[in-house]
C-alpha cells in the first residue's frame, strides 16, 4: 500500500513562489527567520507567540550552506534543509515554510510584504533585518523575549560531552 505525502508538507514553498503564496494568506502576515536546526521548547514556543501577532504565521530558514557562514561550525547545520522544512511544516502555527541562501533574510521579507516581522529575544529591533522595510510601510518589529533558556548550540554540545 502506498500513502499520501503529509498534508503539511504542503506549506513548504520554494522562494520563487513565495510571493503568490503569501498573496493567499490571511493577514495581518507574520513573518521570521532561523536555523531551526534541533527543535527544542524554546523554538515551539516562540514560533507560537510570533503566530499570535497576526493571522499567518512564514517561516524561512537558512540554507545548509548559509548556517555555516553564520559561524555556528562546519558540523552544522545537524539537520539538513529538507528535514528541517519538513519538522517546521508541521508546526501548527506555522501556515508557509520556505528559505533563503543569502546572509540575510531581506529578499524574502520584500515578497512576503508582512505587518510584523519577529525575531527572538536576542535580536533588537534595531538589528532585526528588514525592519526599516516593515516600519516604511506602516508594520511591527518585534523581539520576542526567551521563555525557556533553550539552545540548540548548548544542547549539541551536551550531547558531545556525553551528558
């Protein structure tokens, strides 16, 4: 027997057609960004609370090739970029999943046009990348704070020390 793909992998949506399917989805837009690579609490209920802010919720996650230019090592990231879609995808709050190759996310923030563009707790405002776009026409900047001390970076590095 064989079985349907899962209906969330429908919310994964390539750049090139992330302005189209942003056009479908209710506003006011949320948008953010990240590595995403090892799920944890903390990512689960930040992407929760970036949903709050608005009626849809897009994600866009850094290529495998743009997580290691941000530093985080050339082991990372841990989870490749199709697996990483796919675990997003499923979240309930997100309703669009896509990614981005540059340094930043900037492109991406341009085709989705979002009200309010979130980032987590370690971001200011003034930082967060594409905020003097989404300010320019009128929207949000959010930092949201950190819930739960969580990190992908520590939990990888306890389970490298065995503990």
């Amino acid at each position: 027997m064989t079985y349907p793909p899962p209906d969330f992998e429908q919310k994964i949506c390539s750049p090139a057609a992330l302005a189209e399917r942003c056009a479908s989805l209710a506003r006011p837009l949320v948008f953010t960004n990240g590595c995403f690579d090892i799920l944890h609490r903390g990512h689960a209920t930040y992407l929760a609370q970036a949903r709050a802010l608005g009626a849809s919720l897009v994600v866009a996650l850094n290529t495998d090739a743009s997580v290691r230019r941000l530093g985080k090592g050339n082991d990372r990231p841990l989870n490749m970029l199709d697996d990483r879609l796919a675990v997003i995808a499923a979240l309930e709050a997100v309703d669009l999943v896509t990614w981005f190759d540059e340094d930043t996310p900037l492109q991406r923030i341009l085709e989705c046009r979002p009200e309010v563009l979130v980032k987590g707790g370690d971001w200011t405002p003034e930082r967060i990348v594409g905020a003097a776009e989404v300010l320019g026409r009128g929207g949000e900047v959010h930092s949201i704070p950190f819930a739960h001390a969580r990190s992908t970076t520590s939990l990888v590095e306890r389970i490298r020390a065995g503990g």
